[in-house]
C-alpha cells in the first residue's frame, strides 16, 4: 500500500479502529452511482474504490462525490490499474491511499510524490481541493475546545458566534418546522435572517406543517428557506406504491430525508440542528458541537428542557405548530407520527410500535463528539 500521507489525525484514528476490529472495508467499483455508493460506505471505516482501467476517470468523480456530497470522512483507497502520474489527482478529489494492481511501480510512485507538493497548482476553477477542507475541519481536540468555549455561552451567543466567527457563509439551520422548531429559528432570525434554513419536504408531510413553515417563515423574517425534496425517479422507482413507509421505513427515510439531504450537504461545513438532550434515546449525551461525516454539526439547545422551550414560547409570543395542542409533542411525516401518550416520553408518537428512533439525518457512519 503506498500511502498519500494525508490528514494523519482522521488516519491514526481509522487505522485505529481497523486494527481493533471495530470497522469495516468495503469495495467498491469506480463506475458505480455516487447515491449508491454513499450507501455501501454508511458505516465502513475504509472504502476502496476500482479503477478498472487508469483510463477511467469515473473512480476520481466518485470519490470526490462521496467527500463532497455524500459527507463521507473515513479513509478512501485507490484499487486497480493506476499510474504514478495520477498521484496528485488521486490526493485532490480526496483519496487517501493507493493500493496498484501493478505492485513493481514503488519508486515511480514515490519519486511521483517527491515531485508535488501541497503547493502544486490549483485546478482553473478556483475551488480548494476535497483534503484542504478535510485538512482544515476541525479535529477532536478541536470539537473539546468549542465544547469549552460554548458551554458557557447561551443559545443566542452560540448562534451568533457559529454564524459570524466559526463558520462564516458556510452554514445552515435544518429545521423541521416541528413542534419546538420556532426556538430556534426566531434566534436565528434575530442574527441573520438570510442565513439558510434547510427544510425536508418529504412529500409525506402533515398539511398543517407546510402551512406552519410558511406562516412562520414570513412572521420571523426569514429570507433563505431551501426546500429539499426526494428525487422524483428514484420515488417512483422504489416508493411507487405510496407504502414503502409501511413496508421498511427505514427504506422510506432514506430515500425521502437521507439522500436528499446528502446531495445538498455539501453546500455547508456546519449545520446547527434543535436537537435536545431531554428527547432521551440516543440524545441524552448530545454535545452542543459534534461532527457526523465529516460535517460539524451545532446542537445550540442540546441542554435545554421542555419548561426553557415553553418559556421561550411565552416570552417572544410565538406561534405554536398546529398540532401541539392535539397532543403531537415531535412531528414528523404523517404515516409515521401519533400523539403522545400520557406516559410517553417527546419522541414516543414517532415510529410507534417499531423499533426505530431517528429518521438517519443524525445516524452517521462515523461521528466524533468532544466536550
């Protein structure tokens, strides 16, 4: 294996985890569909990408897709029939490592390594390369320092911080316009109200939550609201019934939130989230900053309760969602979302009866969280 010798932080920690046994390695064909391929790669520590040829070129568009689009962050290695003079195109759309058919080319690999630098000239587009933003993401030591910084701060002056200092033009509310939503996007209001707020329109939404996020929007002043939905050929294909909820709502999530969202994903390099510890489940030890995939991820509310959001509510004479008062504590697609019971904990009317907990926006294949 010649290696790129890139990002050697995220590389101690995959090989890490490889040599504990606590990952997998997938391989997978250069000509294969990025969305496809995005998928195979959910949970592996390494994917290994075929050139079957090194004329080929589809293998250097898909590692870059999975970087860029996908949000993919383990380690990427370049299989099959490659030449020494590919070394520094393989580094830029963000392999890691090269594994040749040809193993008798070392020295020719290594002289073509000593031959680029870091400083080789950019592409015309003016775009920096895939590793110089994997190399300026913030690594786990990082993620501790923002955790002690902010855990002192209150919501507002995370907000305006992430928005104005940490992530400048590059980040973005996801907001589902759900029953606690209006917290956290009249803050934002108040910062900077062009800054996007990105909202999954499955197509299996309550009409009231599209009549909310509009009514909303305007109340707030909100100017940049980025409607995502799921790819019309791929519903038809594989939800043409109108049941696949039903069937594997797993399935179901992906197509109508997960891919959706990770074909716009790379748009940003932060997204804030309302995410809150008293949800319970997998939220109980939310950090307020975290990275999934690659991508940072700003929980601002995450030591929040149920009686801060209610006062929060009262104090700004904010509209509730529609159907808070019909008993929906967390609302999501229709199909799959009930009122809570009494006893119910906030999340208890989502996927009631299955044992399912999150849509898979927040299930990674890799996260780091530091506080």
């Amino acid at each position: 294996m010649l290696q790129l010798e890139r990002n050697p932080q995220s590389r101690k920690r995959v090989e890490a985890q490889m040599e504990a046994g606590g990952g997998a390695v997938v391989e997978i064909p250069g000509e294969t569909d990025w969305r496809e391929a995005a998928e195979q790669a959910r949970g592996a520590v390494q994917v290994d990408i075929r050139f079957a040829s090194f004329k080929d070129g589809r293998g250097f568009s898909l590692a870059a897709l999975l970087r860029e689009r996908a949000g993919y962050a383990g380690k990427l290695r370049a299989v099959g029939d490659l030449i020494p003079d590919q070394a520094m195109h393989l580094k830029r759309v963000g392999f890691d490592d090269v594994a040749p058919d040809n193993d008798n080319l070392d020295d020719d690999w290594a002289r073509a390594r000593a031959r680029f630098t870091h400083a080789y000239q950019p592409a015309q587009d003016k775009r920096t390369p895939v590793f110089r933003h994997r190399q300026a993401a913030p690594a786990g030591d990082d993620l501790a320092a923002l955790n002690a910084r902010y855990r002192g701060l209150d919501a507002m002056e995370i907000l305006e911080d992430a928005i104005r200092n940490e992530w400048t033009g590059r980040i973005a509310m996801l907001s589902s316009f759900g029953a606690e939503a209006a917290v956290g996007l009249h803050m934002i209001a108040q910062i900077a109200p062009d800054t996007p707020v990105v909202f999954l329109d499955t197509g299996r939404l309550f009409a009231q939550t599209e009549q909310y996020q509009r009514a909303l929007s305007e109340q707030l002043g909100l100017t940049n609201i980025r409607v995502l939905a799921p790819d019309s050929a791929e519903a038809a294909t594989e939800d043409g019934d109108d049941r696949l909820w039903q069937r594997n709502p797993d399935a179901c999530c992906a197509l109508r939130k997960v891919r959706p969202l990770a074909r716009a994903i790379g748009d940003y390099d932060a997204l804030i989230t309302g995410r809150k510890r008293f949800h319970g489940g997998e939220r109980l030890a939310l950090p307020v900053v975290e990275r999934i995939d690659g991508r940072i991820r700003v929980n601002p509310l995450a030591a929040w309760d149920a009686e801060r959001v209610n006062a929060y509510f009262k104090r700004f004479d904010l509209p509730r969602h529609p159907l808070s008062d019909m008993g929906y504590a967390s609302i999501g697609c229709w199909p799959c979302t009930a009122p809570v019971e009494d006893d119910g904990d906030v999340r208890s009317g989502r996927w009631r009866g299955r044992d399912k907990t999150e849509c898979g926006i927040h299930a990674p294949a890799e996260r780091i969280a530091a506080e």
